[in-house]
C-alpha cells in the first residue's frame, strides 16, 4: 500500500527517476510486506526558484549516479579486451585488488604479470549482477564461470568465481576475487 | 535535496520505519549526487479507516520483512554451535547450497558429511553483510575469514571465503559459497 | 493510477471517512479510465491547531452528513408502519410531494386522504437505491415493485414504480413519484 | 475546509480535470459539511517518468470517460431525429429496454412497431439530468414532459415521465421508462 | 527540520516564488528553532485547471505585491530628488505624515512648507530597511543618519532618524517620523 | 489560493504551531495577493521514528522560540518596575543600548544614571508591537507615548517614542531608542 512522493528539482532525465523509483520500490518493499501492484511512487519536480534550502534556492540539479553495476561491467570488458588504458580510466587511485590467496596488486600491469604464470587465457561468462547501496558507496557483486586456456595448452571451462566491486564516487574503490580455479585445477 | 514522503497505514514498528528510511536514503542517493544531509524522508502515517484502495479499506499493516542480513546471521551462528534443527527452520523447503567445485546439497547433513573428509573443524568471522534488494527477494553477501583444524590436526586459519545468500518470504533459498581453501591448502 | 490525499481536521467518524474516500474513488473513476486497483485514497488528519485558513484555527471538525439514501430509508419505513409524525420528522418546512397526474400535496395527512379512494393497502418492495451529489442537496432515485389491494379488495403486485427524493441540510425537500399503476389497473 | 490533492499522470484535458475536481468537490461535501469555499481541490501532474506502480512506470494518461449524462443526451437526440443507425452506436450489446407494464425490448426497432398502436409522435423535453456513480457504471436519470399526437390525432403534451440509463464502458447497457400516459389518457 | 510545501497556481515570477520562499524559512524559523540548513520549502505550481476552490476553477494567478521595502526606498528616493509628483504617486489617498513634535501633514508640499523654517537642506542615509507582515498590510521601518545645511548656513550631519511607514494594497498610507534633531540642535 | 503544508516533528505546541500559521500566512500574502480566506496552512506531523534527514532520524522536536515582541514587553515590565535583576535577565552578554543623541550604554545602572539629571521619572504606553523576522533575529519595533515628571517637578505626558529591539537565540541583543524629549520640552 505504501505511497511515496519524491519531489526533485527539475531537469533529472527519465532514466534517472525511473531507476530511482524502482530502487525505491525495492528498498521499501524488502522492507515491509507490500503487494508489488500497490507500491506506488511518484516524483514531483519543481523548478529552481521553487525550491529553497537554508535560505537558498538552487540552479541546477546535482548530477546523475553511473549505474554502479554497469561501470563494473564496462571496465570488465575493457579487461577483458585487455584494453588497460580505458579499463584505468575506471579506476579509483587508491584502486586495489584482492585476488585468491589474498594476493593484493594496485595495478592492472601488475595483474598481468600475476597471471602469466596462472594461465595462457582466461574469459568470464557473468550470471549475475547485484548492487548494494550503502551511505557512501554501492558494492556490487558479480558472479559467474570462468574459462580459459592453462600454461599446458588445456582448455578449463565452468569455473566458478566471484568478483566484488566498491564503486564510490563514479570510480572503481576496490575488487575482490573469489573463485574455485585451485579447487577445480589443483594449485 | 530530495524530499521524500512516505504515506504509510500506521502500526509499523519504530524499526520498520526508520529501516525503511535509511533505505530509501541510500536508494536515492545511489541514483543521484544527493548531499546526504539534504536528503529528507517523512513517513506519514494513516488510520486504517484512512487508506483505501480499489474500494477497500484496509484493517491493519502488514506484515514486516525480517532483516535478511539478520536472518542469515542468525543461520550461520546456528550452524556454528551445530544446532541443526534451528538451522534448518530458516532453510525454504526447496533450498539448495553450492560449496567449492560447484557440489550442490540440499540438507545440512549432507553437508556436515560432505565436511568430514575435508577438516576436523572450521569456523568463520565476517567482515562485513550486504544486502541487496531485489524485487522478489533479497541477497545478502557476507565475506570474511575461515579458521579451522584439519583432518591432519594442524590449524589453519584466515583463509577468505564469501557467502551469498537469497532470501524470499523470509527463508533463506539458497546459499553459494567460494573460497581460498584450496588455493591455501591444496584441494 | 490516481492517489488522492485528503486533508480533513481529525474528529471525523471512520464511517464518514471510508463513505468519503468511496464517493472520491466513485468520482475519479466516473471521469478517467483509472483500474480500481490502482485509485488509492488517503485521508491525512490534522489536528485542530495543525490547520488554519484565512488567518484562523478551527476547533473542531463540522458534522457529518447523514447518509441521503438512509435517510429516504428511513422515511419511507415510517410511512410504510404508517408512523405519520415519525415521518413528518424527517421532512423540511417547505416539503412538496408530487404524484402520478402530476398531484401535488405538502401533507402526509393530505396523501393518505388522497390514497382512500384509490386502494385499500399499499407496500413498496425496493431494487435499488441511487444518490447524485449536487452542490447543495443530494438526489435520492429508488425503484421497486408496488403490491397492495385495491378497493374492490383484489391484491395487486408486481407493479413498478420510482421514487425521487431531494435531501439538503439532513431533510427531504420533495418526493416524485412515477408508477405503472394507471398503467396496469387502468386510471 | 478540506484540502484534496490528486496526483494524475499528465496528459488529461482541461475539462477531465475541471470536472473531476467538481465531482470530488461534491463527494466530500455530501459526506462532511464543509463550507464550499473552504474546499480546495488540486491536482498535480507527474510525467510518465515519474510515475511507478507494481515496479512500472506508466507511458501514457488513460482514456478519459465520456460524461454519462452527455452520452445519454445524445442517444436521446438520435431517437428524437429517429436516426436509429446513430441511435444503435450508443448501445451496448446487451441493451435492454423497459417501458411502462414492464414491457421489454431488445431492439430500437421493436420499439418503433411497439409504439405505432400507441401515439402517432411524442417528443421529450427534460428537466434535469442527475449521475449516480458507481463501482462499474454510472446511472442517468432524466425526468420532464412528454407531448406528441395520439392515434385518435388529438395533441398530448405536459405528462409526465422519468428515464433512467445504466451507463457501463461508454455505452448505455440499460433503459427504464416511467411515465404518466396511462394516468392521463386511459390505458 | 521542517519541510514546507506550498501549493500555487502556475504563473508567479520566479523572482516572488523566492521572495515567498525566504519569507516563510524566516517566519518558520522566528517560531521554532529550526536549523536553517534543515529548513526546506517546495512550491508546487499547478495549472489553472487542476485548481479548484468552491466548486470554481481559477483562469490565472493573482498579482504579485510589490516588496515593500522596495516601494518606500523608490518614494524616499523621489523625496531626495525633489520630485513631488513622482513621490504623491505612492501614496494613498488618505496618506498621513507625522514628524517630531506630533505634526501631522497631508500634502508633500505642505511638508516642504513647514520644512523651510527649519533647514536649508536634509539628505538621509539608511541603515537598514525592516519589513513586519500584518494581516492587511506591511509595515516597513528605515533608520540611519540626517545631514544637511540649518537655515544658519552650517551643515549638520550624523543625526539619527527613524521612518515608519505602513504599505497597504501596494501605496503608502503613513509615514511616522522620529529624530535626534532637536536634541542635536536645539529645538 | 495558495495552500501551505508543513510537515514538523511532533511535539511542537498548540501556540508553536498556530503562530507558525498565522506567520506563514502573513508572508505568503506579503508576497502575493492571496484572499485571506482562501490561504490555508496545515500542518502535519510525524513521530520521530517517521523523519529522517542525512541518514539520522530524530529524537524530539527542538525548542520553540519566545515570541520576540513577548519578551520585549517582559523585559520593559520589568523596567518599568524598576526590577534591574530581573530585567538584566532578558540581556545578551554583549547587550547595548543607544538613546537620543546616540549615546551608548550597556549596563541597565548607567541608564538609571543617565537619567537622573533628565527626569524624574517616566513610564511609557504602547501603541503597537511589530516583528520583522530575519535569517537569525527577530527584530521588535514599538512606539507609543512617554509621560513623566521632569526635574523641575512638572509632569510632562504625550511625548513620541519608538525602540528598536534586535532579538537574538531568546535575548535582546541591542535596543535603540527616538524620541521627541527634546523637540517638545527642549534638551
């Protein structure tokens, strides 16, 4: 049942409020038992001389959030088209990565040089996307197979991992990997 | 500066509410570049003889959403002290767990015998929960360290591993783990 | 889709609330295409040092209208039991009644005067009672069957007849009447 | 003193809003007797990215009904005009037709042959049309004089009669004729 | 805390919608201790169909008062330039002025009359203009320093004054008038 | 026309809360030409667990602000009655006073020193209290009649008067003083 009127300054373009609106459904509905069919949302948006806080009114509204989940998945295929200079653009400059065996690297360089003795290739099929507001930031977790090709020539296949990303501020914080390659392989 | 307003039938505990406004804060502000503290969220609260939909008035709230985050907690310290019947009171009857080499169990028995052969004892610590809320159900992820016995006598411990979890109707349906066991210790 | 939110000083009974919220979701409906489902009412109450026009508070909510249906309900049971200042309570000072023939009398006394040489008993069985909200009265329409005996003392039934009722200010301002009596029995 | 807001998606017409702000206006003030100048009725208009229900949002205002009692009026002046193709698109499939002696028809063309032995002409002129909303449908009464020409080709006029119209989806599902002829002129 | 959201029909300035806005924070804020960074207002304009007040839909706002602060500089400015007939313009016509001593004039002319005796030339400077809102109209205050030339030829400065004008229906309808004069200079 | 909703804290008191809507209403009809009766002020009210801003909800609503013009007239009362304790009382640390001839005291005793050798003794009435709100004071104007005794033992009554008071969190900051003393009995 539960109603809710957001009231925005105008100018937030329709994606924005309609990916606010079902993020809003979902937090309130995770919440309390409500039919989807009757959570309603509305946004109101008034103009910049109808809107005044502390005494002051505003211009403009603030900027739009990147989709957390799809700046993770475009500095993915930018790795995995092993295209280091744009998949750095995505990057936070305190980036760090956490890899199995709690291996921690802060470059992409330096990933590629950690793999090399790993495997020949290796390729990620995604299942999953999930995103997870916090006051800060939003972790987003992705999960899904991995295959490639070992030092030895072998082909491996249906691996399973899980990759988890801090996105604040529109920039990659960190990653965290998990996956069953040295279960799967042997170390 | 978003102003969000929450018409709600009233009865919802204190908690239910301020959850849901923390919620819906960071829903908000995971979408737009909102300063946090001109984020505002009123819940007003009506009458049952106040709120009408499709003709009908409504007698009461509904139900609250346990916290998932919460609800897996509480599994995973029955599952430490080896309770097994309260463990499995917050299992969905179709409930399916994914361990390391992607074997799949639906009872904890199996669990605890799949375990067996593989260490004498483990325990786990969490770093940290999040929830992610979809429009069905609920996944948390929760990471942290493993410490344990081997089946040689020998401890181990601080060996990552992550769970995920989905929630529906306040039961958990499944859970998936990864982590480093074998990376660390050789499969 | 429409959400209604009402602003009412609080006192008012949940019975004229939920009338009120029903009416609306008549009204809104009667005018756009809107699914029952999704027409949501609200009732927001303030107390009475929460809401001021023109400068002044109120103390306390004004009365609630009697329902008009029940009303001509009522009415028309104490005519039925022949309950003749019962009746009369519920009409205003200017009441006029008009019949078949286009009669007109302001009497009760006068109408059972006039009933005598027509027939010997009369009762009225009701289909359906309808209201139309005006400005400043609402209309009252019912309809039923008529039986009875006539003064040669055979029963007659089934015949049709309407009624029209004006209510304002909680009192019936005229009564009209169509039947098939000439109809059926002849004039 | 009520204050009533109505949230609309944007796109209805002036007149749907004029009208369903009249409707609600008489609603609440048959319900509570609140001063007519102290009842506000606003509506705020939302753009279809600003809307959500059940997770949706909404591309476009739904159709607006068509005034009961105009829909009526027309049907009325297509008999008038005896244009019954015209006549016939009013009606809904299951149109049924009751005059007085409780004669029904089905078809406007019955009703022709039904009243040739009756009066050679007759035209209606109308006092006043009231709307009764409800749940699916809306009803029209609309009561005045009757007059036309008898077979014998002597000139009626001046009698009584009411009809009243179930109005459902933009159609008229049912008529119900009450009238004095048979008062006035003898079966 | 608080959060204001006004109702307007569409068509005020933007430069009223602000004025609006910073009167109500201020009267908010000289009633309960609410920090100004937490104190919201909204408007919300609607169109002149989606208004309803009394059963009547408005055509088009009312007009904006002028701020009168504003209005007094503009008469105190046309005084200073010695522009009579620009100066009567902003007066009403039942306009009084009281000067020290209790003197009360009419006419502008009649006050460079009873002026003359006394200096050869004032000219005011202004400290600060202060609006306070009544019911009916604005009652501005201005204060700050006389200079000018006594009828001795000797200039005089620093004297303090204060003005007290009351706005009504956007003309001046009095001016009350304290100084230090007569205690500077003697009577 | 324009309709003011206002959504506080509960807690607030009946005066807090009907003063807060004669205020607003005074401001919104500075500002536009709005009917009286038809400016309306509600305001509604959440519990604390039904508010949030930044992420916190809050406790309890904060303090309600002494009307200003109240607490002028409390602290002349206690002038008048010569209660310095008491009136000092009403003063900011940094209070200071300006009296005609722009001398400046800041101690209530130098005041009384200051007029010994100018009167015997003086009361004053009022005629009017105005308050203008600004950003983080209320300022208080009121003028009216001084009489008293002079030196020489004569009464003297009548004389113009106006004060300027600057209110600041519940103090008086500053009080400045016009008069015509010396235009009507000379310095």
């Amino acid at each position: 049942m539960p109603y809710i009127q957001v009231t925005l300054i105008e100018g937030y373009s329709d994606t924005a409020r309609i990916r606010m609106s079902e993020r809003i459904t979902r937090a309130v509905r995770a919440t309390i038992a409500a039919p989807l069919e009757g959570t309603v949302v509305a946004i109101n948006e008034v103009g910049p001389s109808s809107w005044m806080r502390g005494g002051k009114s505003f211009r403009s509204p603030g900027p739009e959030m990147p989709e957390a989940a799809q700046l993770v998945r475009d500095f993915l295929t930018a790795m995995q088209e092993r295209d280091l200079p744009r998949a750095e653009g995505f990057l936070a400059e305190d980036f760090v990565m956490e890899f199995p065996g709690a291996v921690r690297m802060r470059k992409l360089a330096e990933l590629i040089e950690w793999a090399k003795p790993r495997y020949k290739a290796v390729a990620k099929t995604y299942e999953r996307f999930d995103e997870s507001f916090g006051d800060d930031a939003t972790v987003v977790y992705c999960y899904g197979k991995l295959s490639g090709e070992g030092l030895d020539g072998k082909a491996f296949s249906n691996i399973r991992f899980i990759d988890r990303f801090t996105v604040r501020n529109g920039k990659l914080a960190d990653q965290t990997v998990w996956n069953d390659l040295a279960e799967v392989r042997g170390k």
